[in-house]
C-alpha cells in the first residue's frame, strides 16, 4: 500500500513540474513576443519625437515626455529581465528545467508573470504615446 502511495506520489509530483514548465515557457514564449513587437515600434517613438521637435513643439511638452517615459520604461523592463533570466540559466535555456525542482520552477513563474505584466504596461505606454504624437501631428 505504502508503494502504491509512493508511485502515485511521484507521480504527481513529475506531472506538476512538467505543468509549471509548460506554463513557464507559455509566459515566456508571450513576454518575448510583446517584446519583440515592441522593439519594432522603437523607432516610431524616435521619429515622432523627432518630428513634434520639428514642428516646434518643445521637450518638455506632454507628447515628447508621453514618448521620452515609454522608450525608458522599455529599457528599464529590459535591463530587469536580463538581469532576472540570463540567457544561459533556465528558462531561457528550456531544456534546464530538469536540473530545478517545483518550487524554483514556481518562483521562475512568478517572476514570468510580474515581467508579463510589466511588459503589457510598457506596451500601453507605447500605444498611449504613439496615438497621442500621431495625433497632435495631424493637426
């Protein structure tokens, strides 16, 4: 009976591991891709402040500010999230996770999940900003 027990145990156990990874390289897999979307629009927050400077608008006008705090907040969820997932370490290096028992795993998912979020809030500052200058510009 106790044998069974064990079996079912670590059976368990293997599966919910196997779950937290799934669910760490989901997060990861979406962080990377808000990312990278991101990265592309970098260069509109450069040519619209560019073009509002043009226009005469000063830099320490809303639009220019809106443009200055969403290219900051950028690199600052960038430099975190290098310094919190190197890219040799897990999870970026996905065959890793064996090595690392549930709880890493779970502390590894809480960590995606907060740079998820923040990741989702620099893209809010992007949209806000670029719609704001494109905006103004039209005018």
């Amino acid at each position: 009976m106790r044998l069974i027990f064990l079996y079912v145990f670590v059976f368990i156990s293997c599966e919910t591991k196997v779950d937290t990874h799934q669910s760490n390289m989901e997060l990861l897999d979406d962080v990377v891709k808000i990312h990278d979307e991101l990265m592309v629009k970098m260069k509109d927050l450069k040519s619209l402040k560019n073009e509002l400077a043009q226009d005469g608008v000063e830099p320490d006008n809303k639009l220019i500010l809106e443009l200055d705090n969403a290219r900051s907040s950028m690199m600052k969820f960038m430099k975190k999230f290098s310094e919190d997932f190197q890219f040799d370490k897990y999870p970026m290096d996905r065959d890793s996770y064996q090595d690392i028992d549930e709880k890493g795993l779970s502390i590894v998912n809480d960590k995606l999940k907060s740079q998820k979020k923040i990741v989702l809030e620099v893209s809010d500052l992007f949209e806000t900003s670029i719609t704001n200058a494109h905006s103004a510009i039209k005018k």
